[in-house]
C-alpha cells in the first residue's frame, strides 16, 4: 500500500535521518492515508549503520518511526536482508498476527574507512577460507567471471554491455546513485579491480535507506484504489563459502527461492513483466537470469546481447539501473527493489516506466549466494 525511497548515493545524512526519511515518504504514499498507531509490526533490515555501529538498530526504527510500542526486529542476512525482512513482514500479516506492517532497509557504508569497510564486507562472506586468502568480495566474483566466461566460451565484451545498460536506466532514476550513462568503452577500459571485472562492473558503495508498507490484502482498498499484491515469497541458502560448492557459476538459493516464490504465487515465468536482479557485480546479472529460470546455462549472455534485457527489450532487467547504478547500501537494496516494483505496476516509475508492467520479479542475495529470496508482485 505504500514505498518510500531516500537517495542513494554518498550522503551527509546520518542513518536516523535516513530511515526517518524513507518511513515518512512511505507514509506519505499511502493514496487515503495511514495512521502509524495503526502499525502491528516492523521489521529492520540492516547490516550495521556504518561507523554508527548501532547493533540494537531495531528499536532505532521504533523511534524514528515514531512507534515506539511496536514490535520491531532486525533482520540481517548479509546484502538479503531487505528480501527477508519481507519475507518476514509477509509471514506476519499470514500468521494474522497484525494486519499492517512497516519493512525499512538502511546502509550508511561511507563513513567508515576502505579498510574497516573491505572487513566488514568481508564477514558477509567466508571468513574461514575466502577472506583468510586475501580474496574480497570482487575478488570472489571475479573468480566466478572467469569460470563462467570460460566453461561457455562468452566474449567478456558482455559484461560491460549490462554495465552500459543498467547506468542508463540508473541515468533515468532520481534515486540512482550514478544517474549518468556510461559508454561501452569506457566501461571496458575502466580501471581492474579483481580480473576480468573493471570499477564499470562492480556496484559501488552506498548510503540509503527504503521502506515499504503492506497490509493485509483485504485491507488494502482501506488505504488505496492501486494497489500491488505480494503474489508469493521464496527463499533458500547454500553453502557458505564457493568453494565448497559443486558448481561456482550456479547460486542454488537464487534456484530454491525462485521455486518456491512461483510455486507460492502460482504463477508461470512467461506472466512476469520484468525482474529486478541483484547484479552487485555485472556477472551476477547473467547468473540471475539463468538461476532463475529465465535463460539456459550459458544463454543469459546472448540474451543481454541482443538487447532483450534493455528496458524495451522483452524482458526488460533492472529498469531503476540496478545495484551497479542505483547502488547497494546493503540492508536497503532488497526493500527497493519492492519500492521499483510498487512503481511500474503502478505505472508511477516516470521516464523509465515499463509500458503495461503487470507483475514483477524481484531477486536478493547474500553474500556471493549463500542466501536469497524472489519475491513476486502483481499490479492490483
Ligand atoms: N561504479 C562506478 N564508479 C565508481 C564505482 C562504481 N562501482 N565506485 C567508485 N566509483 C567512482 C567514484 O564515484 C569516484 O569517482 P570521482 O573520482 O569522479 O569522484 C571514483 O570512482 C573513485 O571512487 P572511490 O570511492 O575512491 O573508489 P574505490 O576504489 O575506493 O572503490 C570499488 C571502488 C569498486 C572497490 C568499490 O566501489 C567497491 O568495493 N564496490 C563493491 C562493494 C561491494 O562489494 N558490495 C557488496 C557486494 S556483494
């Protein structure tokens, strides 16, 4: 019934003001309004606020919120958490305990030091052997670049490609971290951070914060003549560190989070408009599309290729430009994504609106894949 948004990007503002930024731009979405005593549960969805280092960050949301009495608990589960703080807020309005909830995503990533982020960062991912190796997390996926371009014999020409395509529907998004197109050249010959994957390939480090309001879904008319159903929610997880995986080019919690969100929403992958996908670095974006169903092993990158992928493609991806543009304050981006969604099926989403979007995808992960959540939505 209601999304709120901040800006992404490096900000002044403190994480407080940013969640009490996303929360009332929520609350003021709400077409007839809402009253915030009205809320039953909220759910935070959060790494750590930066050099805040709040830990107990849950009763921060209560406060700035301004519902202080609320029930509200912090959901961390690397850069998924937004996904599974739905998740959450979903499984509370179906268990009947509350009829309405309040689901807010916040980072504050930039004022900490490289070094201090690269170890945070790092204990989302395996701490045991990865990190104990010196490898970061764009070294992880560099890794899973090479192996994929390899075992398929794809030109690396294509990962820049989805770096150009997602900075031009970030160039379209007033949220957007990067709101500028970048060109292919550029994006490939920008600086390498961990082979074969460029500065163009990777999501930068943001601040920002997002929120959303669902209710019941026979209380919706209550608040709005539009609005957008959850239709289903999956998750899964997988082993902890790539390593120990039989195959690095294939997220088994993206495969048992999209099972479970289609077989939840009863629905078949030909009546989705468009996905949202977690392309924290470019090669993630064709592990999605082929994780979830939407492309053969080795067929996402052709796919890309042809243009079908572009925002007037057929299966338009990431039309608000992406983690690699939007940006990634990692609790946040899951909760945006669903903020994307609630706009084009609303046909709210301005410049970059998808003609006719009437159900969307969205995909979150954690860490280099070791959890995930889909989350399906449906215009009203
Ligand atoms: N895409 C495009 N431009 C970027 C960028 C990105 N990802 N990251 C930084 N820049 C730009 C900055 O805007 C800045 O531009 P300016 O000189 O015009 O102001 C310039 O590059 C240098 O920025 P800086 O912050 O000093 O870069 P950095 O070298 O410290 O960091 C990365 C670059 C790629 C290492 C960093 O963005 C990163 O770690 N990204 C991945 C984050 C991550 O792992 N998240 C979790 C994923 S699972």
């Amino acid at each position: 019934m209601g999304a709120g948004h901040t800006r992404f990007g490096a900000l002044e503002a403190g994480p407080r003001d940013l969640i009490r930024g996303a929360v009332d731009a929520a609350f003021a979405s709400v077409d007839k309004g809402a009253d915030r005593v009205e809320v039953g549960e909220a759910y935070l969805a959060t790494l750590g606020f930066g050099g805040w280092q709040i830990g107990h960050s849950a009763a921060v949301l209560a406060e700035e919120a301004g519902m202080t009495g609320v029930p509200t608990t912090r959901v961390e589960n690397a850069c998924a958490s937004g996904g599974f703080a739905i998740r959450a807020a979903v499984d509370a309005i179906v268990s009947g305990r509350t009829d309405l909830v309040l689901v807010a995503g916040l980072e504050k990533m930039t004022d900490v030091t490289s070094a201090r982020r690269r170890y945070w960062l790092g204990v989302s991912g395996d701490t045991e052997w990865e990190r104990a190796a010196g490898v970061t997390f764009a070294g992880v996926y560099g890794l899973i670049a090479s192996r994929y371009l390899a075992e398929h014999r794809v030109d690396p020409a294509v990962l820049a490609e989805i770096a150009v395509k997602n900075h031009e529907n970030g160039a379209l998004n007033p949220y957007a971290h990067f709101q500028k197109r970048i060109r292919l050249e550029e994006a490939q010959g920008a600086p390498r951070v961990a082979d074969p994957l460029g500065l163009l390939d990777c999501c930068p480090v943001s601040d920002g914060a997002a929120a959303l309001l669902l209710c019941a879904p026979d209380a919706a008319r209550r608040y709005t003549d539009a609005p957008v159903y959850v239709d289903g929610v999956g998750a899964g997880s997988d082993r902890l560190a790539i390593q120990e995986r039989p195959d690095i080019t294939r997220f088994g919690a993206t495969r048992w989070a999209v099972d479970g969100a289609l077989r939840s929403a009863k629905v078949e992958r030909s009546e989705i408009s468009f996905l949202e996908v977690h392309d924290c670095f470019t090669i993630a974006e064709l592990l999605a599309l082929e994780d979830l169903g939407f492309a053969e092993p080795g067929e996402a990158a052709r796919l890309t290729h042809e243009g079908a992928t572009r925002r007037t493609g057929r299966l338009p991806v990431n039309p608000d430009g992406g983690l690699k543009a939007k940006g990634h304050p990692m609790g946040a981006t899951g909760v945006s994504q669903a903020h994307e969604a609630f706009l084009q099926l609303r046909s709210a989403a301005g410049a970059r609106q998808i003609p006719g979007a009437s159900r969307a995808l969205t995909h979150n992960v954690g860490g280099a894949g070791a959890t995930a959540t889909v989350t399906i939505f449906s215009a009203g």
